[in-house]
C-alpha cells in the first residue's frame, strides 16, 4: 500500500516492496525533487535569504513607524515633493560661503572722515594675503574638481605686491553720501606658486609646474568726507 511522504515544496508516493526479504524503495521521485530544486545546500540558501527578506521588511516598517517623520507626514502638513530630501553637493554650500565672505570684506566701499589739512593722504591698508588669493580663485580656480580624475594643487606660493598709483580726485557730490572725495589706490599683486595637476583618465599622470605665477590687480577706491561734517557722537572717525 503506498505511503505517502512530503519532502520539501513536493509529495511523492514511497512504495515499499517485499521480495524474497529484501526490501526496495522507490528513490525515483526523490532524484526528480533534487534535479527540480537543486542540491540541499541551495535549497537551504533560498530558505535563509527568504527569512532575510521577511526580517529586513519587518525592521523597515517598524523603523519607519517610530520616527517623527512618518507622523508628521501621516497625521501633519504634507509638502508634497518638496519634503523629498535632495542631495547638496559641499562646492555649492562654499560657493555660497565665499559670496558671502566677499561682499561682507571687499566688496563694500566705506566712507571715512574728512583729510585734515597738512595731514597724510596716502593710502595705508595693502590688500590682505585672503583678499589676493581670493582674486586668483577668481581667475584661475582649483577648487571644483574631479577627486582622482582631474586635481589641481598649489604649494610653495609667494606673494609679492606693489602700489601703482595713489592719487585723489578733486571735491564733487556724490549722491547718498553729500560732497566727498574718492581715493584711488591701485595695487599690482603677483602670485609665484608651484602647480600641480593630477590626472586619472585615460591615462593617468602628473604634471608639476614649478615656476608658475600670476598677477592681480585690486583697486582700493573709497570716499573721504569733505568739510566739516558732523557725522553725530556713533562715528568711527
């Protein structure tokens, strides 16, 4: 009488013959399971990456339903796709920076005090180390580029500056400000460096300039107040 057996995802019927004292099995179906699923040790390889799949949904769910942002999406405001996070590169945030940085020290021009008569009227305050290496960013930037593709670096720089002109034009009225003069310094500023440029692809290779250089020009302009002015008791001057 057939026994049946379940083995795995399949039943197959187990007949058990006895002839002459010697007992037969019918091992047929089992060569077909093996050949259907493969050896046992696949079969217990697809059993374990089920249970790893059930686990890592189960912690997914459980994980998103305890933070804040699955109540504040479900039960609170919803942006829409604009609570979709979006990746910012860090160049875009330093460029930002940087803006900032210029406008708030080198792109404002003040407004000093009026020249005493007989007193020094030559300009004093050369462009900073910061502002010089600013302006050569400006013109000829390093920053922004491919980490092991296409790298440029300085080293060794040096920085060498000369005033060029120093003058003041005569008195006028100038609007928002009342009568004044405008100081203009004029200084030339030459940038010696090593340059070293690395490339990754296609074929990768290193370039050193040794003996490189640029020059800057920046302007120091600014207003001199003319007359005797009072500019109130919160005056810097």
């Amino acid at each position: 009488m057939p026994v049946w057996q379940a083995t795995g995802f399949l039943s197959c019927p187990i007949r058990k013959i006895r002839k002459f004292g010697v007992r037969k099995v019918d091992t047929s179906c089992r060569v077909g399971l093996l050949t259907a699923a493969g050896s046992p040790q696949e079969v217990l390889f697809m059993k374990a990456r089920a249970r790893f799949v059930a686990m890592t949904l189960i912690l997914a769910v459980v994980t998103s339903t305890q933070g804040g942002c699955f109540w504040l999406t479900s039960q609170g405001p919803n942006l829409g796709p604009l609570a979709i996070p979006i990746p910012v590169p860090v160049y875009m945030q330093k460029q930002k920076e940087d803006q900032f940085w210029n406008y708030e020290r080198y792109e404002r021009s003040p407004v000093l005090g009026p020249i005493p008569p007989g007193g020094p009227c030559e300009a004093i305050d050369e462009p900073s180390d910061d502002e010089v290496m600013r302006a050569l960013e400006k013109a000829r930037p390093v920053q922004g580029n491919w980490p092991f593709l296409y790298e440029i670096q300085r080293n060794h720089v040096r920085i060498s500056k000369c005033k060029l002109s120093d003058y003041m034009d005569p008195p006028r009225h100038y609007p928002l400000a009342g009568p004044a003069q405008l100081h203009h310094a004029h200084y030339k500023c030459t940038i010696y460096f090593q340059e070293v440029k690395r490339i990754g692809w296609p074929v990768p290779h290193t370039l050193v300039d040794e003996d490189c250089q640029e020059v800057v020009y920046i302007d120091h302009d600014h207003l001199h107040m003319v007359g005797d002015v009072d500019t109130g008791c919160d005056a810097n001057f």
